[in-house]
C-alpha cells in the first residue's frame, strides 16, 4: 500500500507520539498506529483535527508524491 499520509513523519518532526495523539483525539492507540504505518487512513475530519493539534496545514499531512 502506497503512503498517502504523512501522520507518522510530522509526529517524529515535533517530537510527539502516536500514543500522545490517541490521547489527544479519544482514539485507541492501535487506531493511530494503523494510521502512522498507513494500514488503514482517518476520515478527513479527523485529518483536520491532527493538523489542528500538529499546528500545520492539512496538506501538510498528506503525502503529495501520489
């Protein structure tokens, strides 16, 4: 599966954790784990509230090599 987002890259940018962020949204921290490693991918309203919290642009979280 091709790596359409890039949840994990900006976690490891500012320092965070896929944990922090299940912690942050109310989501099980295998939901993000999936999410970081690209297995499955969050609705776009639950990308809007990542970059929210990540304090970047939604296409910041969206690999655009696809």
């Amino acid at each position: 599966m091709d790596n359409l987002n890039r949840i994990k890259v900006v976690l490891v940018e500012q320092k965070r954790t896929g944990k922090w962020l299940a912690e942050q949204l109310g989501k099980s921290h295998c939901t993000v784990s999936k999410w970081c490693s690209n297995a499955i991918q969050p609705d776009l309203k639950t990308m809007s509230q990542i970059a929210k919290l990540l304090n970047v642009k939604l296409t910041d979280l969206i690999n655009n090599a696809i």
